[in-house]
C-alpha cells in the first residue's frame, strides 16, 4: 500500500484494484468502477484461461464475496466513484468512455 500511495504521489498515475478508492487512494481525485454481470465476467474470464465457463463462474462469485465480506479492506464501492457497466462493451470503448469520464471529472 506504501509503494502504491507513492506511486500515484509522484504525478498522474492509475492504479488497478479492488480497494484502490476506498483504502489506498480514498482522496484520490477520480476514482472509476469498473463492473459487468457475472455472466459476463464469466464468458471473459473462460475466454482468457483454459477453464469452463461454469468453473470460471464459480471462480469469480466465490471471489466476489470472499472480498465483499473480508475484514482487511473488503470490496466496496466508492461513494465518489464513477461507476462503469462493462456488460455489453469492447476494451475499446470502456476505454474510450472512461477517458472521457476522466476528462470531465479533472475539469
């Protein structure tokens, strides 16, 4: 988490990570959400490892509530976080909205 903060203390810097807007950076000054249905979490993930579907899904419920209900920094939004549905988007245009919600957020 030392490392992180100093990271992101030396200039402009983005960071990945479930607890990122909430523990490491709660003041920082734009704080994105990136989520999609399960459904389609599970078809990315199946897709990027050599897994099924209905064990990838498995996989990622049971680590959203392991991280949801954890003592140390448990997975929670932001109340200042912009919030992004990647359900039915492409890398390109969840990267393209979200520079534009970065665009607006920084004035």
């Amino acid at each position: 988490m030392a490392l992180q903060r100093e990271v992101a203390a030396e200039g402009p810097a983005v960071l990945a990570g479930r607890d990122i807007g909430t523990v490491v950076l709660p003041a920082a000054a734009v704080k994105l959400y990136l989520d999609a249905s399960p459904e389609a979490r599970t078809r990315r993930r199946s897709a990027q490892a050599a897994q099924g579907e209905s064990e990838a899904h498995r996989d990622i419920s049971g680590r959203d509530q392991t991280d949801m209900t954890r003592k140390a920094s448990p997975l929670s939004i932001a109340a200042d976080a912009i919030v992004i549905d990647t359900t039915g988007m492409t890398t390109d245009e969840v990267v393209a909205l979200a520079l534009e919600k970065i665009r607006c957020a920084a004035g």
